[in-house]
C-alpha cells in the first residue's frame, strides 16, 4: 500500500549483559558489610573489593569547560579568516562583473 508518510518500524534491543560475576558481587556485598560494621563513619558506596583504598571521582566538569574554552578561542580565529576570505571574493567577484 502507498503510504506519504513512512513510519517507524518497531525496534526490539535483546540486552544480555555479558561480563557477570555472582561471586564478585557477593564478595563486594560482603566487603560494604564488613565496612559499615566496622567503620561507620566511612560511607560504604566508596568502598569496592577490588580498590579499598582509593576512590576515584572524575573532574568531567571541570575538564569540559576547559576543553571548551579553548576550543571557542582556535574556532573564533578560523571563523574570522574564513570570513575575510569570502568577503574578499565576494567583492572580487563584484568588481569583475561592474568594472570588466
């Protein structure tokens, strides 16, 4: 059948996660417990089995601004030359046609 408009067909995602380890969990369950039970004071979601004494927070913010930043400063000056190069042409362009 002819149809103007073209619909959007029904997608299906088969997600399987493919790395789990039960062990692993219940060990790093086990460690939190250990954790809170004997530490209160620390809190039990920075704690992993596998790095217990370091915890790692990403600076996403602060690295974005800064990329950023110096991002719009190169693009400003490419934008500046290209603008001279097509307002050179153009006036080229307009001198060959009301002056040759």
């Amino acid at each position: 059948m002819f149809r103007i408009f073209k619909l959007p067909k029904y997608n299906r995602f088969n997600y399987e996660p493919r790395y789990f380890d039960p062990e692993k969990e219940e060990r790093e369950n086990r460690v939190k417990e250990l954790v809170r039970k004997y530490n209160p004071s620390e809190p039990a979601e920075k704690i992993s089995a596998t790095n217990a004494e370091k915890v790692y927070t990403p600076m996403i913010k602060g690295q974005m601004k800064h990329y950023m930043t110096r991002k719009k400063a190169g693009s400003n000056r490419a934008s500046n030359i290209r603008l001279a190069a097509i307002l050179s042409l153009l006036f080229l362009i307009s001198y060959l046609i009301f002056y040759v």
